[in-house]
C-alpha cells in the first residue's frame, strides 16, 4: 500500500474520531522532508557521500565506498570467447603470407578484395622506413655538455686525426662563390621575374580541394592523359598519392584523342604505360567515339568485384583540356558536361548516373606545380587559356621547333621563313591580319597558331622511347619459350591447348583486324582480355607476359620491314605500320585441322603445327603512307581550293561578251 493510501485512510480515521469534523493544521506525512525539496537532498548526500565516518580520536570507524579493503571475488564471464580456441599462426605460414602478398600488391591487376583479416604490417619493410635526423631525435644539449645524457655521441670520424683530416679537406675546397651565407653572393642588380598570376591556373586551394574530393568520393580512379603526350600530361604527385596513401582505390589510365596520332605511337604507349596501371585507349566522341564499349566493360567488372556495395564511384581526373568531361558525355551518349575546347570550362566537380550501380564524377582540371615546367611548357600542354595571353607571339618558336616543317608547311601553306616573327608575318598577310600602315598583327596570328596546335589541328606527337637492347632480350625469350612449349607438346597436348589458347587469340584479332582496316585496329577486340573477365574473386586484367611481348613483337617486325635509311624515324614508323603482312595464325591452321578428324590423328599433327613457318623473305621494299597525308585529322578538308573573288568573275565574263 502506497504512502498517499496510508494517508488517507489515517485522516478519516481523524475525522470519524473527531465525529466527521476534519483536524485543524496542516497534516504532517510520514517520511516527507518539509525542508529540502528532492534536488537538495542529493546535492547534501553529494557532499557527504565519498568520506570515510571517524570517532573523536580520529580513526576511521566506517571506511568510504573506495577504501574498502575486502575485494569481490571476480569471476571471468564463461564466454567461447575467452575459452574457445583461438587462430593460431606460426612463423613458415607467416614467411610464405608475406612472399607471396608481397609480389601481388602492388600488381594493379589484381585487387586483394577482403584486406581486413591480413596483417598488412608485416609487408612494410624496416628498412625502406625512413628515419628521423639525428639533431631531432638526439639533440645538441643532450648529447654535449653537463646535461649529456650520451656516454658517447655519434660522430663520422674515428679520432682527431681523421676529423683534422676532413677540416683540412673542406677548407682547401672551399669556394667563395659558393657559399650562400656571404652577404656579397645575394646581392645582385637584378631579381627574377615574377611569373604572371595566368600560369599558375589549376593549382589554386580551390582546385585542390575539388580534386580531393573526388578521389575521397571514388573507388575507381581514372586519369585522363593526352595521347600526344603522355608523360607531360601525367600528374605523377597525385598518382603517387593514389598509391601510398589511398591505395585500396583503383587506378586507371585512358589515353584519350588517339585520333590524333597515328595507331602505333598509341599501341607502343598503351604497352609501356600498362606495365605501370591498366590502360585503355579512347576516342571522345558521341558519333563516332573509339574504345567506349571496352571501358564500360571494366566499370561493370570494379562494379561486380565491389558486390558488397549498392553502387560503385568513378572518378575523371587530369591536366585541364585533356577531356575528361567529353568522356562522361560519351559514355551517357549525349550532353551531360559542358565542354569547350578551352581549358577550365569545368569549375566544380559533378555527380553523373552511369547506370544503377555506377556513378561518374568529374573534376575540374588540376595542373601540379613543378620546378621543371617553363613557361612555353604550360602553355604548349593547354593550362593557359590562349586570350590571356600578353606576348602570345614568344610561344610560337617552341611550335616551330618541335613539329616537322613539313607539317607547318602543308597546314599554313607558308614555304619558307626565317625566324617564328617573320613566319607570323607571312600569316598575317596572308590572313590579311594587317594593322594601321600594314604593319602584322602577330598577336592575333600567334593566337590563332596556339589555338590551332590546342585542338589538333597541327600534327605533332611525343614518340614513345625505343630500346634496341630490351627487344632482342624479349626476343631470345620469345624463341626459347617457343622451343620448351615444342618439347612439351608430346608430352601433354591437351595443358599445351590451354596454354595456348589465350595468347593466339588476340594475335588472330589483331592480325585479321590489321588487314581489313589497314589503318586503325579495333582496341575494343585488341583489349579484349584486358577487361573481358568476369571473375569476381580476382581481377586478372593483365593479360600472359608472352601475349604482351608477341604483340609488342609484331608490330617491330611491321616497323622494320618498313625501314628506309633516308627518312627520318618518324617516317618509318608511319609507313610501316601500314605495310601488308599477311601472316597466318597458329589458330587457323589448327581449327581447319580440327574439322572431320578424330582423336587419334591430333598428336602428328600438333607436331607441325606448334612450329612456326618461316617468314618469306623477298628483295622487294615496302614503301608506306604518311599518317597525317591519308588520315582525317580534325576532319580538315585536304582538297580545299581557294574561292575565287566574285567582283573579278563578274568583270571577267563582262569582257568575254564583248569580244567579237
């Protein structure tokens, strides 16, 4: 029974004593406290609480909550967790994790889906950790004097001997003039220039910001590169960012406007770039684009290896004006982005939905600083918007230079100059870009040129390196590979058949692909390997290494059969790429063998067929096609003739109906 029952039922026992007439005063309840309300009474049992109860002499009689001295008799919960048995390793289990985690993590064709449940520690190596300077870790005052806390210091030399030794050697090779703390060596009568405010676009906090989050945002990386040049248009402080610090992120390389240059300047980049990251070669354009179907191909194969979540980001990054937002726009197959052909269209990152479970980012362009960039540098790699530009004119020499005469020659109709000021007057004249007393308007041509060489109107492209040394080492070890796989094929035809299989196949694609086209292979069936498997546990993009090296192998065979001695090496490339070599594949000979023969008859004929014929030899020499004289670069107009004036047609026709 409740304290407010009790209560009651004592007032009208009150009353009925009193004959029903109710007590006077206030009725006092048992146990209530008419002096502090309830928050007092805590705050004194607060103040009271936490201190042990003494007597007058002062000895504790009743010990505080924390003073007691008798324990609880602990008791350890009865948990499989504390008594089921545990995941032991041992030292060989740990050695053989660590060799063979070691040469797969950094292979970017393979991608480690469950890293949780690895001790990743134990592949760091101590002693690639860089250390810390010594005057950080053991300073001066703790290693010298009377606060020394060193028996002895760390020095570089043995005795005083050999310190007297080193002194001697440093004042005897002392340079006045090299010494930077001598007041005479900084004072100049000149500074450095300062460098206008224009070149350093795309490397502002707000750039960088957007940059970061995007890659924060994406699981996919994709690095968008300039197949005119690669390595100028390759951020390498954002790739090694990528790798050490968020490297569970996939990264990617496509190699955009290979219209541009010709097919073996973009095969031999795609095979020295796909050692390092997957690459892809790619044509934007929402018509007629190149290398689409490959790339949505591998979205979908990141999209099914990350099943765990519901969508998956990809990210476009790289030097402004490489094209990163006409990529989006082609894979959604119309205007999602806007572009221009002038850098830092895009301002702020964009969110694009691909498909259900893949999302596209892009991202502002980002241009890292480097010491090693010039001016004309930034400007030749499309950084620098062209109107902006104070002396567009000292740019021109640098064009000049690096792209072949002829080229100038056929694109500006211009025979013959001297000099890149004498070249922009001969435009100028011929554009009639005249000012007051027909003096040339070099800014306005040179604007003109620059904007010409930004979209691809001038041929030019960085050739990839060439090394003699490493294609004959590839070569031998083609050839005993060949020789060992002949030797093995009585022994066991059905694991040479397996073996086999993957690396003819893309030959007979390139090869049949060579000779129907004649100029631009189909990337889509050349990378077909490359992002054609669907395993989920293990993304094996990276094709066999003698596929690679075959492939790289045919197209030097196509390149020196083409090879003439007067012409520059730009020219034999162009030209031999192109030749006519019509090679059988090992595939063809052994799918018509396999039509109407059994079992029985297969081994005699593998035999002949895992020896490669010899190639015919004749005495008569391939001449090529020039890339940029058959192909339509930016659609211009070859066979273009000058309009005739219709003022001078008029007067002509005028004359002849006068004649009698």
């Amino acid at each position: 029974m409740g304290k407010a029952k009790k209560e009651k039922n004592r007032i009208a026992r009150e009353q009925n004593k009193n004959g029903g007439v109710p007590a006077k005063g206030n009725l006092k309840v048992k146990g209530e406290n008419f002096y502090r309300d309830a928050k007092q009474v805590k705050f004194v049992n607060m103040l009271k609480g936490g201190k042990p109860t003494r007597n007058s002499k002062g000895k504790i009689i009743k010990e505080a909550p924390f003073q007691s001295k008798l324990a609880i008799a602990a008791k350890v919960q009865p948990d499989r967790r504390w008594f089921g048995n545990t995941r032991v390793i041992g030292q060989k289990e740990l050695e053989a994790f660590r060799e063979s985690l070691g040469s797969k993590v950094n292979d970017p064709y393979q991608v480690l889906l469950r890293q949780n449940k690895l001790p990743m520690s134990l592949l760091a190596d101590a002693s690639k950790v860089s250390r810390m300077h010594m005057v950080d870790t053991e300073p001066f005052s703790d290693t010298f004097g009377p606060k020394a806390q060193r028996k002895r210091p760390k020095l570089k030399v043995d005795s005083l001997e050999n310190l007297a030794a080193s002194t001697t050697e440093l004042l005897e090779n002392y340079d006045d003039k090299n010494d930077p703390s001598l007041l005479s060596n900084n004072i100049t009568d000149w500074i450095d220039e300062a460098r206008d405010s224009v070149f350093s676009k795309g490397q502002s906090k707000r750039i960088w910001n957007e940059l970061y989050k995007v890659i924060d945002s994406s699981d996919v990386v994709i690095h968008v590169l300039d197949a005119r040049d690669p390595i100028g248009t390759q951020c390498k402080n954002v790739v090694k960012y990528i790798k050490k610090d968020v490297g569970h992120k996939h990264l990617v390389f496509l190699l955009n406007k290979c219209d541009l240059v010709p097919t073996w300047v973009t095969a031999k980049w795609v095979s020295i770039l796909s050692k390092e990251y997957p690459t892809l070669a790619f044509h934007a354009s929402i018509n007629n684009s190149f290398g689409k179907g490959s790339l949505i191909q591998l979205l979908r194969q990141f999209s099914s290896l990350h099943s765990d979540k519901k969508q998956i980001s990809v990210g476009f990054i790289g030097y402004p004006n490489t094209g990163k937002s006409s990529i989006i726009n082609t894979l959604r197959n119309k205007k999602v982005c806007n572009v221009a052909p002038i850098p830092g269209e895009t301002k702020v990152w964009q969110y694009i939905t691909l498909m259900k479970r893949i999302y596209l980012i892009d991202c502002p362009g980002i241009v890292p600083p480097s010491l090693e960039d010039s001016e004309t540098d930034i400007v030749l790699k499309g950084v620098v918007r062209v109107e902006n530009l104070k002396t567009p004119e000292d740019y021109i020499q640098k064009i000049l230079e690096i792209v072949r005469l002829e080229y100038i020659q056929r694109t500006y109709e211009v025979r013959e100059w001297t000099d890149h000021v004498d070249f922009l007057s001969r435009l100028a004249q011929k554009y009639g870009k005249l000012l007051k007393k027909g003096e040339p308007d070099l800014s306005t041509v040179a604007k003109m040129v620059l904007n010409d060489w930004l979209r691809g109107k001038i041929p030019y492209f960085t050739p990839p390196p060439r090394n003699d040394d490493e294609e004959k080492i590839k070569n031998a070890e083609l050839v005993k590979e060949e020789e060992k796989a002949a030797e093995k094929v009585s022994d066991n035809s059905k694991e040479k058949k397996k073996k086999l299989k993957g690396v003819e196949q893309n030959l007979r694609n390139i090869q049949n692909k060579v000779q129907e086209d004649k100029d631009i292979p189909d990337w889509d069936e050349i990378f077909e390997s490359v992002v054609a498997d669907e395993d989920v546990s293990e993304l094996n993009l990276k094709t066999d290494d003698s596929d690679r090296e075959q492939s790289d192998d045919n197209i030097s065979e196509k390149t020196k059969g083409a090879s003439d001695e007067e012409e520059d090496h730009d020219d034999q490339e162009e030209s031999s790429y192109k030749g006519k070599n019509k090679v059988e594949t090992v595939i063809n000979k052994s799918k018509k063998n396999k039509r109407g023969k059994r079992k029985g008859t297969h081994d005699d004929d593998e035999l002949t067929i895992s020896k490669k014929e010899p190639r015919m030899k004749t005495n008569k020499r391939k001449i090529g096609v020039h890339f940029y004289e058959t192909a339509n670069v930016k659609n211009r107009n070859r066979k273009k003739v000058k309009p005739q004036d219709i003022t001078k047609l008029a007067k002509k026709f005028k004359n002849m109906g006068n004649k009698k």
